[in-house]
C-alpha cells in the first residue's frame, strides 16, 4: 500500500467553517504529561496522526510507549497533568474507555487480560453492539457471519470463539485475539501495543496481513514496536523515537532502519543533553 | 383484589419482586408456637395419629435445642412474633382453570416464563404454605411417577412417606429442621419407580406472601433405582419490613444406580432468615447433583449434603451466592464418605458487594476404613469492592489414609486492569461488572436449565445496579 504525503496534509481546499469539524486531524495530542502516582513517566509530546498514516513508535523498556497507550484510551489509573488529547478534533479528557471506544478509538494490549467464563463471541457481540449503540445492534446472524469472516483472516479455528477471553490463550494466540477485535470493531484509530512480540515468524506474517487489510484512508495507526521486523511487513509513514517520556526524533521508515543498526544509545545522548 | 396492570413488570427490583397480593387466606392461625398450634395443624389437614406424634415430638427437640452458635447472627429471630400456618384456600386447583386469578396473577407477575407454561401440567406451585395448584402430566402418571404436595403425598400415599419420612434428616438434627418437623406444610413429595427416567425438570414456584409469616415446606424424593429425577425449586419473595422465617427440609433417597439432580435459585426478600436443611442418601452408583444457587435473604445457613452410603455412590454440590449490602450467605456443603470408594465434589462460587458477607462452610467427613474415596473441593469467592468480606470455613475430617483429597480456594477481586480491558472496547462499566460476574459464575450458570440460567443472569444484573462507583 503506498501512501502519498500529500494526503497527510489538510487540503487547501477547505474553506467552509462546517468542514473544519470533519477534516480535522484523527488524532492530535498536544503537550501530553502523564503521571503514575507523582511520578512523571510522560514528560510532553506531540504528536498528530491523521487518517490513512501509519506511525510507528519506537523507544527503549520503560520509556513510556504503554503510558502513552494507556492514557490514549482512558485507563482511570494514569493521570493527564498537562496537555490534551483530541480525537476528530474533540478533547477526550472527560470520556471514560467506553465512550473513547465508541468513538472509534482501539487499542491492541501489550498485556491482554482475560476474563474467565466469558466467551470470545458473547465478548464480542457485546463489545459490537455497544460501538454500534442500540439503535444499530447488528443481527445475530451477520455477526456470526462477521465473527466467521474475521477469524478465518486471522487464521484462528473457529473454536476459538467459545473460548473464554483470553483465558489459557498461548501468548501468540492473545496477540491475533487482539486484532481480531479490532477487526471486529473497524475503529478509526487503532494503538497496537507491542502487537509483534511473542508471535513466531509464520503468526507475524498472519497478524501483519490481517492488519494490513484493515488499513486503508480512514484507518489511523499508532503502531508501537521493539523491532524493525514487523515494520518490513506493515510499512510506517513515520517513525517516532521515544526515550524518557519524550519523543526524540521523527522520520520516515529509515529511522527505524538505523535504530535497528545502531540501537538508542545516540538517542539517549540526545535526549539527556536536550534536558 | 389488590390487582395491578402487568404493565409495571420489570421496572425494577421492588416492582417485580415486592408485591404481594391481599386477602385470600381462609386460615391463619395465630402467632407463636405451643402444642396446641401444632395439633391444630395436624388436625386441619386430617393427619394420621403418626405424624401428629411426631410433630410433638419435633415440637419438644425444638424447645430444647440451643440456637446455633456459628454461622449467621440467629438473635433477632422472634420465635412468638411468626404465623406457623397459613392456608390460602380449601381445596387445590387440579386444573390451572380452577386457580384462582389474583394467584394466576401473581404467577404472571413472577414473570414464568412461557416456555414453563407448557410444562404446567407438571408444575407444583407453591403459594403460601400451601401447595395450591398441583397437576401431574400424563405421561408422568402412566409411568408411575408421583409427584404431589407434601400434604397430598401423606393422604395419597401414607405408606412410603412413613418408610421414608425424617430418615434422612431427623427431627434432632439441628434446631431448624426440628422446628420444620413440628410445623411443616406444603413442599413436594416426589416418588420415581426404579428405572423411570423423568425427562422433564419438576418444579416447584415458592413464595411467602404473608407478613411475618413463617414457611416451613418439606420435601422428600424417592428415587427408586437406575431412576432419573430432576427437581427444580426457585422462589422470589415479597418484600416486607419485618423479619420472616424460612426454614425447610428436604430429603433425598437415591439407590443403586439412580440419579438425582436438585436445583434450588433463592432470591427471598432481604429481610427472610433462609434456614433450610437439604440431605441425602447416596447407595451404590448413585449420583445426586445438588446445584443450588443464594441471591436473597438476609441470612442463608444452608449446607446441602451426601451421604454416600454404598460403594459407588457419588455426590456432586455446586453452590453460588451473592450477597449484597446487609446479606450474609453462610454456604457451602457436606459430602460424607460412609463407604469406601465414593466419590465426592464441592464447588463454591461467592459474589459480595456493598459490605454484603458470604462464608463457604464446608465439610467433608471419611471414616477410618473407606479406602478408596475421593473428593474435590474448589471455592471461589469474588469481592466487588473493599468492603465486602468473604470466609471460608473448609473443615476436613479424614480418618482413612488410602484417599484422595483436594482442596482449591481462591478469593479475587474485580481489577481495574479486567475492567479497563472491557471498557475499551465499548462495554460500559456496569455492563462490564455484570460481565465479570456472570463470567464467574459461568461453570454454575451452565448446569442450570436454561430459564433459570437466564433468570439468574437477570437477577445478578439487577443486584449489580448501583454496585457502580
Ligand atoms: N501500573 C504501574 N505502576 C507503577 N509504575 C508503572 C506502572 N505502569 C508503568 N509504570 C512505570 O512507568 C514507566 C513506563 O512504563 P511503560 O510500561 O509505559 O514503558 P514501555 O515504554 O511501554 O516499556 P516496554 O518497552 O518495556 O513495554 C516504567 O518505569 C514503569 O515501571
Ligand atoms: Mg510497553
């Protein structure tokens, strides 16, 4: 799939007052500061991703990326000190995950949890029909349908369905769980946590067609990775560096090339010295 | 007749589940219990001199027998200030035309579901202490199966309810099921020849519907061998400020190569003391499944139990609860190995929230010499926030060496992490909470017939209202 850069600029064309609502960014984060407790973990970035554009984000353990994840969707325990966050140009400070959901915001977990005795379907078709809302509840049986489609993309049996969430999943098998939900849910805005590691060879390049299918000019990415190797099959059209809460340097794919060659240690040095 | 449009069904808890009709009790009899009340009893019902003298008997174990010092606080139990016996009506409806309409109407109420309805020809509800509308398929009939009221199955059937009666829990068992002995009415009786297998469930609808009244059914099931029965009991209560007293006893023979499964889902009001004494007797390759499922009441002491009595005999007891702010569900249950080579199973499920208490009290007894015998016993208890408090009471009684014996328990919590999972996909929190719970009480849930799955499903989604924030 290649992306023009073109199409990551607001067209000059827009003139109306009512478009600006409609053509604004997908997803823009301003000065963002977060904390655990009183501690700062992320210490101000910026960062817009718009529809269509996939941005890979890259750093070293501890350096904030899951934060950022977190904090994006709305879990209660992270605090936003600073900044914003917009999603189609609304602020999502005051929405809990649900209505971020709803919104079109997903995130794939680096840690998916599970939920005994809840199976993936019944997860599923709840989860659905809450995106959709109670006016659009979708038939049972085009979901089941849905559900059929999606996991045979994804490679899993359909047994899986019956499964309870996550439970016993093998940690590949938590991995594809994730992004079959997000196939399932068709967000606007997808934040894949680490969606790479713990997949064999064979498992990356099924996730990786799975995403790749679901990319396409509304689709915004936030992909973040330890490893060039998923970036070989889903191709960013930016690259972002994170250390210490801060991002350090953007670019396109070959800032990822030459992290992998020569690591963060020159991004480290940067960043203490920009402090 | 105090008769509301069915429109204000499901509005909510208090609604569906608070109300109560008035004004068609024909007998009350006063409040308090002697021995005069208890011969009044017997009188009324025309018992054989047998049972009078045995209630008598019960009457003065009853009196003599301390109040239970473990368990649930029993103090506030006012034992003068309670109805013994109410009857509702004269005669039973032998057909659902002859029950009476604000009765109907009450069952409407209680929301059965249609799918029940074509089973009423095998249902036996109770209204009060008396069973008022009771009908045996054919079928059923054709195969010999009985299954009357308690008090129908005496008349009917004197002779194996004398065999049986009180064998399996006697009178001096415990203070509850002699105070049961003396004043019982209603409850089932049910009897399968051997080798019958009953396909449908029989049930059973219970509900206290008269201030301060007390309900003291008593149920005996016969399974003679290689027979299937399925019981089911559910009740719903109103709700009434004072409190009420519900204390049954139900009694189970299973022989050799019988099965029987009990399923019971109490949702008494929050004001009903639930002291009811379940047991029975297991003999060789018999199996009896006990699922038994606590949302109501204000305090449930309830332990159903196996006796497994001959080699081969297995017992099985699945128990959930919930209890909710001012509730204590003391439960769990008693798996007694008195033959080698039985095997035995308790399961425990417990759901608090608001400051509500549950304890699983448990008890699993092998005597010197029965090689051979196995049990398992597994209890989970979910805590939905800090204040809710959760025991276990896990006693083990292992006189024989060549057993095996398990024992799993766990007690968690609903973690932020599983509900943020949830919510960021969409699920709202109070949907995501309910998910949670049904999700652990999913392994109990899928043993139940699927109205009651869906009932109690719908009862924990209620409980779960407001548990948010
Ligand atoms: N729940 C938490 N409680 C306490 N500290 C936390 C918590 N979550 C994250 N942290 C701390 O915040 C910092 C950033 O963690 P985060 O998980 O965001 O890093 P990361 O960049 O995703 O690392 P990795 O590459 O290892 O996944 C770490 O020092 C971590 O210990
Ligand atoms: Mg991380």
């Amino acid at each position: 799939m290649s992306r023009d850069s073109i199409d990551s600029f607001p067209s000059q064309a827009i003139s109306h007052e009512e478009c600006v609502g409609a053509m604004s960014n997908l997803l823009e984060i301003r000065d963002l500061h977060v904390n655990i407790e009183d501690r700062e973990i992320v210490k101000g970035i910026d960062l817009v991703v718009n529809r269509g554009e996939v941005h890979a984000v890259m750093g070293p353990n501890g350096s904030g990326k899951s934060t950022l994840a977190s904090t994006l969707m709305g879990h209660p325990f992270y605090t936003v000190t600073r900044g914003q966050v917009l999603f189609d140009g609304k602020d999502v400070a005051d929405l809990s995950a649900d209505e971020r959901a709803k919104l079109g915001m997903f995130l794939a977990f680096q840690y998916p949890h599970s939920v005994p005795g809840v199976t993936v379907a019944n997860f599923l078709r709840t989860a659905v029909n809450s995106v959709l809302g109670p006016e659009n509840k979708m038939p049972p049986a085009q979901f089941r349908a849905l559900l059929r489609e999606k996991l045979a993309l994804l490679k899993m049996d359909d047994s899986m369905a019956g499964r309870y969430i996550n439970e016993g999943f093998s940690g590949g098998e938590k991995k594809r769980a994730e992004i079959l939900q997000m196939a399932m849910l068709q967000p606007k805005l997808a934040v894949m946590d680490e969606t790479d590691s713990g997949l064999d060879i064979d498992a990356l390049r099924v996730v990786a067609d799975g995403v790749n299918s679901l990319l396409g000019p509304d689709l915004g990415v936030l992909l973040i990775t330890h490893y060039q190797r998923l970036l070989n099959y889903i191709k960013p059209d930016f690259v972002h560096v994170m250390v210490d809460g801060r991002i350090v340097a953007s670019g396109g794919p070959e800032l990822a090339q030459e992290l992998e060659r020569d690591g963060y240690a020159g991004f480290i040095e940067k960043a203490l010295v920009a402090v | 007749m105090a008769v509301t449009t069915p429109q204000d069904l499901g509005t909510g808890y208090d609604v569906k589940y608070g109300f109560h009709d008035e004004g068609t009790h024909v007998f009350k009899a006063e409040k308090g219990i002697n021995s005069q009340i208890v011969r009044d009893i017997s009188e009324m019902k025309h018992e054989p001199q047998w049972m009078t003298d045995f209630r008598l008997k019960s009457l003065k174990i009853f009196e003599r027998k301390p109040i239970p010092q473990w368990g649930g606080d029993l103090s506030e139990i006012d034992y003068d200030d309670i109805y013994y016996y109410v009857r509702p009506m004269e005669n039973q409806g032998r057909t659902w035309e002859d029950v009476p309409e604000q009765i109907k109407t009450t069952f409407d109420r209680l929301g059965i579901p249609e799918a029940e309805r074509k089973f009423l020809a095998g249902v036996g509800a109770q209204y009060d202490s008396e069973v008022v509308y009771h009908s045996l398929r054919e079928d059923l009939e054709k195969q010999g199966v009985i299954f009357l009221d308690m008090d129908g199955g005496l008349r009917e059937h004197e002779d194996i309810v004398r065999e049986y009666f009180g064998t399996v829990v006697p009178p001096a068992d415990n203070k509850f099921s002699a105070l049961n002995s003396a004043v019982w009415s209603g409850g089932s009786f049910v009897y399968v020849p051997a080798g019958v297998h009953v396909d449908i469930p029989l049930q059973a609808y219970f509900r206290i519907n008269s201030e301060n009244m007390g309900q003291f059914e008593r149920t005996l099931i016969i399974a003679e061998e290689g027979s299937y029965v399925h019981y089911v009991e559910g009740c719903t209560a109103p709700t009434y400020t004072t409190n009420s007293l519900h204390s049954a006893v139900v009694e189970i023979i299973v022989k050799r190569g019988a099965r029987v499964r009990y399923t019971t889902i109490q949702n008494w009001s929050k004001n009903v003391y639930n002291l009811v004494t379940k047991r029975t007797k297991v003999f060789a390759d018999g199996t009896m499944e006990w699922v038994d499922g606590n949302l109501g009441s204000k305090l449930t002491m309830k332990y159903p139990s196996c006796y497994l009595m001959e080699p081969g005999a297995k017992g099985e007891i699945l128990s959930v609860a919930f209890a909710g702010s001012g509730q204590h569900q003391d439960a769990g249950g008693k798996i007694v190995h008195a033959a080698p080579h039985t095997t035995g199973t308790i399961s425990s499920k417990s759901i608090s929230k608001e400051a509500g208490r549950t304890s699983y009290r448990g008890l699993v007894k092998i005597y010197p010499g029965m090689v051979g015998c196995k049990t398992h016993v597994n209890c989970d208890a979910l805590l939905l926030d800090e204040d809710s408090r959760s025991d276990t009471y896990p006693f083990m009684e292992i006189e024989e060496d060549d057993v095996a014996v398990t024992h799993e328990a766990t007690v968690s919590k609903i973690g932020e992490e599983q509900l943020f999972y949830l919510m960021s996909r969409g699920i709202g929190e109070t949907e995501a909470r309910a998910m949670i719970v049904r999700g652990f009480i999913e392994p109990i849930a899928k043993e139940l017939p699927m109205e009651y799955a869906i009932e109690l499903n719908r009862l924990i989604e209620l409980e779960m209202e407001g548990s948010v924030g």
